[in-house]
C-alpha cells in the first residue's frame, strides 16, 4: 500500500486554503516550517487523498491540492483507513498518524458550495517523528510493524 505525494501546501494562518509550494521542511516535533499549524500538538500536518478531492471534483466543484487546508495531498493510499499509530515515509520523513478525521465546529465553504466536505471524514493528521524534506512526487511509504522508520 504504497503512494506518492502529490503535492506539498502551507498557509500562513490557520482558516484558510493552502498554497502548494515546491517543497516543505518537516521539523520532528514541530511540524512543516513556516506552516500556520506547526507547533507542539497532535495535528502538525494534515493528509487528504487526491481521490478524496476527486470525490468533490465529482459534484462539481472546483478544488484542487490545498483547498481542503491539507498539507500533504497523497495518492495510492487508503489514508482513513490507517489505524492511530501509523507510520509513514513520506520524502525524507517520518510521521505518526495521530487522528483520523476531525470535527467541523462550523461549516466551511467548501460544505455550502457541495453539501459536504471531505477533510472531517477522510482527512487524517500526524505528528512528526523524524524530520526532513519533503517535495511533490516523492513516494509514501506505510511502515510496517517493526519497521518504525528511524534507522
């Protein structure tokens, strides 16, 4: 079950889509620098499938990699259905996936524009357990057990 990263995005402030850029920094423990929720807390990134985008394409909608405030946009990879614990390669880091989808305190645009969004359901967030860089196109890789990805 392995991926590639579609595309990388940052935004500045929290509430808002994300800009793709050609590459991002992972800092361990702390997230993407130079990303609004970066910081010492359970969500330092964000992970949504391109197919999960292509599910709102589908409606209608005109939505690409970072609309969904994602930081890593995947491709190839079931990521609502990884277990919390998970760990994955992406680029030259590591992550551990600590929350699978999350509640909308209030409807965003993208909800008013289709009925629904797909970042509470199948969106999922990570901590970063080794850090690196991290670019478009580079793979995903689902650790297996006792290949924690620290070596």
């Amino acid at each position: 079950m392995d991926g590639r990263i579609v595309a990388v995005s940052i935004s500045r402030n929290k509430g808002e889509r994300k800009t793709p850029v050609d590459g991002v920094d992972l800092r361990e423990e702390h997230g993407i620098v130079g990303d609004a929720h970066a910081g010492p807390w359970h969500r330092q990134v964000s992970l949504l499938a391109r197919e999960s985008i292509d599910k709102m394409r589908s409606l209608g909608l005109d939505v690409d990699s970072g609309d969904f405030a994602e930081n890593i946009t995947t491709s190839g990879i079931d990521l609502p259905a990884l277990p919390v614990g998970s760990r994955l390669r992406v680029g030259g880091a590591v992550l551990e996936v600590t929350q699978i989808g999350k509640e909308c305190h209030t409807r965003c645009a993208i909800y008013h524009q289709a009925g629904d969004c797909v970042m509470p359901k199948e969106g999922i967030f990570a901590r970063v357990v080794r850090g690196g860089a991290v670019h478009a196109g580079e793979p995903v890789e689902v650790l297996a057990g006792d290949d924690i990805g620290l070596r």
